[in-house]
C-alpha cells in the first residue's frame, strides 16, 4: 500500500496520466463524429467546435509532457475544462460534469506535482 503512494506521489504519473487523459479527449474529439457534434451543440458551441476543442487537448497533452512548457499546458487545460464546466452548468447538462472535473483533478495533481 506504501508502495502504490509513493508512485502515485510521483510527479511523473500525474503528468503522465493528465496527458494521456487529454491525448484521449483531443482524439475523441477530433474524430467529430455525429455523437461528438451534438454534444457540442447540446452545450451551445457550434458543432465545429468539437475540432477546436480537439487541437487544444492534444496541444494540452504535448505542452504536459514538456518541461519547459508544462504550466502553459496546465493553463491551456484548465481554461478548456472550466469552459466546458461553464456550458455544462449553463445549460443544466449535469450528466457531463465527471469528465471536466477528473480532467481538471488531474490538472491540478500534475500542477501541484510539478511545483512540489
């Protein structure tokens, strides 16, 4: 149990984990297929949005794993979930909350991690 502490502690994993968590949502998103687009629009964004939603994860997910630029990825993240946290809570799509909130989780556990 000790064990699995230290490791989560690392800076490495909550790095890791943060971008892996936004290389997946960046493709997901990217992808725009029909299921994608109307989460978009059910929110209030444009269908389209949901490629600029995309090319910002993935450049989240690069500027993560990057030392020299990993707080500029943690800002890009934070201002992606807490816009989507401000559309979902806009629009009473409360169904959509858990993702935003375990991408900012693991924003903040890297961040932390990272100035630690």
């Amino acid at each position: 149990m000790l064990s699995l502490l230290l490791i989560l502690q690392s800076e490495t994993v909550w790095i890791w984990l943060a971008a892996a968590a936004f290389f997946a949502g960046g493709i997901v998103n990217a992808t725009g297929v029909s299921k994608i687009r109307d989460s978009f629009t059910d929110l209030g964004f444009p269908a389209w949005w949901c490629w600029i939603t995309g090319a910002l994860e993935l450049a989240t997910a690069l500027l993560l794993l990057i030392h020299a630029s990993r707080a500029y990825g943690v800002a890009l993240g934070a201002c992606i979930m807490i816009a989507a946290l401000a559309a979902i809570l806009r629009q009473k799509a409360y169904g959509h909350l858990p993702a935003p909130l375990l991408f900012l989780f693991l924003l903040v556990s890297a961040g932390i991690s990272h100035h630690a």
